[in-house]
C-alpha cells in the first residue's frame, strides 16, 4: 500500500514554492515602477527567481530520497524568507537579482517535495488536481488583491508578504510525511511496471514538456487572438479572467474524480475538446465564440495536467523523476513562446493554433504507454 500522507500540508508547501510562478507578472511591473528597473532589466531579475526555481527543484530531486523532508521544506522557506526580506535592502541590480535567485531556490525545494509528497498518497491524481485548484485560487487571490497592498506599500509590502505566507506555510510543514515509500514501487498494481518504469517516466516528463509548452505558446497569443477578432481589451480581460475560473473547474473535477473514470476516458476527451476549441478559436468572430473557446480549453489544460503527473506518480519508483516535473514544467513554460514566435507569420496566428493542435496530440500519446502499463499490470494482478 501507498503512505496515505497528509494532503493539506503537502497542498500548502506546494502552493507556496510556486507563488513567484503566479505573482510574476505583478511582482515584475512593480520592480519598473517602484525601483526604476527598465522592462529588459525587470525581465532579467524575473528571470533569475526562475532560474533559481528550476535549479533547486532539479538538485532537490537527485537528493530528495537521502532526506529528511520536513528539515528540507523548513530550510527552503527559510531560504525564502530570507531572500524576500533581503530584497526590501538591496539597491545594486546584480544585489536584487541574487535575492531573488535565492528566493526561487527555497521555492524550488518546496515545489519538488509537495510534488513527491502529493504522488504518496493513495490517490496521486485527486491530491494534483487539489493542488492545482488551490494554486490556482491563490493566483487570483494574488492577482487581485496584491495590487491593492502595493498601492499602500509598494513592492517591499509584497516581499513582507510573500515571507509571511511563508512562516505560516512552516507550520503545516509538520504534517508532511519525512520519507518517500516508493509509489510504483510499492503499489501492488504496477509491480510489473518496475523494469519499465524509467523508460515510462521519461516519456511522461516529455509528455508534460511539450503540455506546458503548447499551454504557453497559445496563452502567449490569446490576447492577440482577441484582438484580430475585433474583441475589445475590456472584454478579453474578463474572458482571460472567466478561462482562470475554469481552470478551477477543471482541476477540481480532477480533485473529485479521482482515478474513479479511469485515466485513458478524461485524457482522450480533454485532447480532443482542446482540439475543438483550437478550431473555434481559428474562427471566432464574437464575443461568445472567443469565450466558450477560451473557458473550455483552461477547463481541459487542468483536467490534462494532474493526470500526467498521478500516471508519472504510479510509474516512478525513486520519486525523482516526479520530483523533477516541477523543472520541465519550467522548461515547457519558457520554450512556449519561443514556439510561438517561431511559427507565427506575421498577424496571422493560424500556424500558431495548428502548432499547438500537433503537440496537444503528442501530448496525449507520450502518456498512452504508461497507461497501457498500469492497466496490464493491473489485469495480470487481478487474474
């Protein structure tokens, strides 16, 4: 049997080592604003905290199963809050970015362990679709309420705030369990996957790549698809708004399910909805039409995403591999755009959305083997 674990504490620390993830955006604006940074200079700091997040999460993943990962999480939020703080005294550029490395470091560790954390329990997919959900409520929490707190404080009221969430993320800290138990390994129904297992991972973590990769490369442009379309910025802001709102939708269906439906039902389906909207939104000429397509297609990308990782959770034994989704959910993040960019042609965004039809297609057909694997497994168990 699988550690049933504790699901809130890993749910917490997970939401907190990917809070720069989701606060980026405003954090960036306010370094303008408030420090005096350039937009090139902002970017450079921004992309130092996550550079740090995908160094620590790949470092904490070769070394997570020689640990205590309680000690772990404390010294990442420790890490964290120091560097928050720190950012409030610096003044030099070379200062400021180093802080916020570090920053992405600590958060990095709390990413990687909740992620193994979550893959314990005896129901990876509902605790990544309970993560998922609350991650993405804490994102509009963030984006809607941080604004408000640096019109009275400025950016330091925002990194006094981060460190807070932080010290408060280090009580639930102590009802994470201390040592992996191996999830594939230990799970009666994948015993046959062992001598598979690797090859399997490995397929997944590309699978959830190129997932994040096609995400970002249409998010990239999804205001810019409005904008051919004759949509106003007004409206398009509240679509972008509504699609978050189902994301939640689609991660908490996960969260319910569970694995109840199986894997191979929701995945195919969610592909073949995302593919729907892609042609919906090659075509949108309305208002209804860019929203349905937009609110549909974040429903099916958090439907997706917690799967991959529950399948990646059952098929990795060493949890390092699992661990080390956090870094290629990075990678996916930063190449999306840059695919993006790559393919389009001029204003016309066409040869974007078939890109991300092909790779939503991919996506899909790098995980079928590991499903084909746990079902045999489970068959040859049950016979």
């Amino acid at each position: 049997m699988k550690a049933p674990g504790n699901l809130l504490p890993a749910i917490v620390v997970g939401v907190m080592g990917n809070t720069g993830i989701y606060l980026v955006p405003l954090l960036l604006g306010a370094m303008v604003s408030d420090r005096g940074l350039t937009d090139q200079q902002a970017g450079l700091v921004a992309s130092a905290d996550l550079a740090g997040y995908a160094t620590m999460t790949f470092v904490t993943a070769m070394f997570l199963i020689h640990k205590d990962w309680r000690r772990l999480v404390l010294a990442g939020i420790a890490v964290m809050i120091a560097a928050n703080l720190g950012s409030i005294f610096v003044t030099s550029g070379g200062a400021f970015a180093g802080m916020r490395f570090l920053s992405g470091m600590g958060a990095g560790v709390l990413a990687a362990i909740a992620t193994v954390s979550l893959g314990q329990s005896d129901s990876p997919d509902r605790g990544y679709g309970m993560l998922f959900a609350a991650s993405l409520l804490f994102g509009s929490a963030g984006l809607w309420g941080l604004p408000v707190l640096m019109e009275r404080t400025g950016l330091d009221g925002a990194y006094v705030f981060i460190a807070c969430l932080a010290v408060l993320s280090g009580f639930f800290s102590r009802g994470l369990i201390r040592h992996g138990t191996g999830a594939a390994a230990d799970g009666a129904a994948t015993a046959d996957l062992r001598p598979h297992a690797p090859m399997l991972a490995i397929l997944l973590l590309l699978s959830i790549t190129i997932f994040w990769a096609q995400q970002n490369a249409l998010y990239a442009y999804m205001e810019r698809l409005g904008s051919t379309a004759g949509l106003s910025a007004q409206f398009i802001g509240f679509a972008l708004g509504f699609a978050n709102l189902s994301g939640f939708v689609g991660a908490s269906l996960v969260a319910w399910m569970g694995s109840r439906l199986g894997r191979q039902l929701p995945l195919a389906l969610s592909t073949l909805l995302q593919l729907a909207c892609l042609w919906l939104l090659a075509r949108a000429s309305g208002n209804s039409s860019y929203l349905f397509a937009v609110a549909l297609i974040a429903l099916c990308w958090n439907v997706v995403n917690p799967i991959q990782i529950g399948i990646l959770a059952e098929v990795d034994g060493t949890g390092r591999l699992l661990a080390l989704s956090s870094t290629v959910i990075g990678v996916g993040l930063a190449a999306g755009p840059a695919l993006g960019a790559a393919v389009l042609s001029g204003a016309d965004y066409s040869r974007v959305l078939w890109l991300c039809a092909v790779l939503s297609i991919v996506t899909a057909a790098l995980a079928l083997p590991a499903l084909a694997g746990i079902r045999n497994s489970a068959a040859k168990q049950g016979t």
